[in-house]
C-alpha cells in the first residue's frame, strides 16, 4: 500500500476514534462523583489512556512497506 494512502486512512481513523472516545468519556463522567480529586484522578487517567490504543495505528501508518 502507498504511505501517502496509508497514512490518510490512519488520519481518518485516529479522528474517528478521538470523536468515539471522547464521547464515552463524557458519558462516564457524569457518573464520577462531584469531588474535585475524584475529578482530577478520572480526567487524568482519560488524558492519558486515549493514547494507548492509538500506537499500533501509528505504527502501521509510519511502516516503510
């Protein structure tokens, strides 16, 4: 597959999963309860796990052939 093909499918991937994700968590977060650490700890963790399921994607994309 051409990398330039490559990488513009795993563009259109990456945001679909960017608009998934933070869907669910939007919705999670009306269930964590109203203390600020709680909060924190929660937003925290979303902030850093999105990036997580997304290294395999740009792996593939940033692959020579």
């Amino acid at each position: 597959m051409n990398p330039r093909l490559r990488k513009l499918i795993g563009l259109f991937a990456i945001l679909a999963f960017i608009l998934l994700y933070i869907g669910a968590v939007a919705e999670l977060a009306r269930h964590v309860p109203d203390h600020g650490v709680l909060q924190f700890a929660f937003f925290a963790l979303a902030g850093i796990c999105w990036g997580i399921p997304i290294l395999p994607l740009i792996s593939w994309m940033n692959r020579e052939n």
